[in-house]
C-alpha cells in the first residue's frame, strides 16, 4: 500500500471521530490513544508533502518545530503538546473525562492548523 499525504489525513480524520466516540462511551485511555494517533497522522502528512522524515516519534516532534519555523506560529508547537499529554495518558490514566475532553479540543486546533498548512504548502497537489 503506498501512503500518500491523503491517506494520512483521512486516517487522521477517522481517528479524531474514534477519539470522539472513545470519550462518549467513557473509554479515556481509547479517547486518548486516539487522539494523539489523529494528531500524529496529520504530522506525517505535513511531513510527506514536504518529503521529511515520519517514520518515528521523534521526527514528529522535528517535524512540528520545522512548521513552527516555516509557518512562524508557536502554537503549532503549544497545541501538539495536548496531544503528546494525551498520549502520555494512553499509558497512565491519570487524566478525568474533564481533562481529556479539554486536551481533545486543543487537539482538534492543533489538528485545524495542521490542516490549513497542508492546504497552504507550495507542494500541495504533487
């Protein structure tokens, strides 16, 4: 299966409802494993278009301070952190539905954002 910046975005589209649906049921640690899986889909997606690397979890992060620098918006960056909170909390389940509904929403901006960079990059298309 090849993987395109497409493929990534609708697997982060998918994920983000999954997320939703997690909550709903009560299922936190679901809610945020999947929440973060949203946020990194739409990372590899920046990352594919412009041909970086996304092949670890590490490159996500590299790949979120290079927009930062290339769009020059901080909260990029501030944003993908509610998402790595949720990913830490797949693991420890420290967070209340209060706390992984509030780092969902900041997720869903981050995710926005990631949206409108794919939308605005010079090699959208290819």
């Amino acid at each position: 299966m090849v993987t395109s910046d497409v493929t990534y975005r609708e697997a982060s589209r998918h994920l983000l409802a999954q997320a939703h649906a997690e909550l709903a049921s009560g299922d936190l640690r679901q809610a945020s494993e999947k929440a973060w899986g949203a946020a990194a889909q739409v990372v590899k997606a920046a990352a594919h278009l412009r041909g970086w690397d996304h092949y670890s979890h590490r490159s996500l992060f590299v790949t979120v301070d290079k927009l930062v620098d290339e769009v020059g918006d901080p909260d990029i960056h501030n944003l993908f952190m509610f998402a790595n909170g949720l990913h830490t909390n797949f693991y420890e389940n420290a967070f209340s539905a209060d706390r992984v509904a509030r780092n969902l929403v900041q997720t869903e901006a981050f995710i926005a954002k990631m949206e409108a960079t794919l939308d605005a990059s010079p090699s959208n298309g290819q």
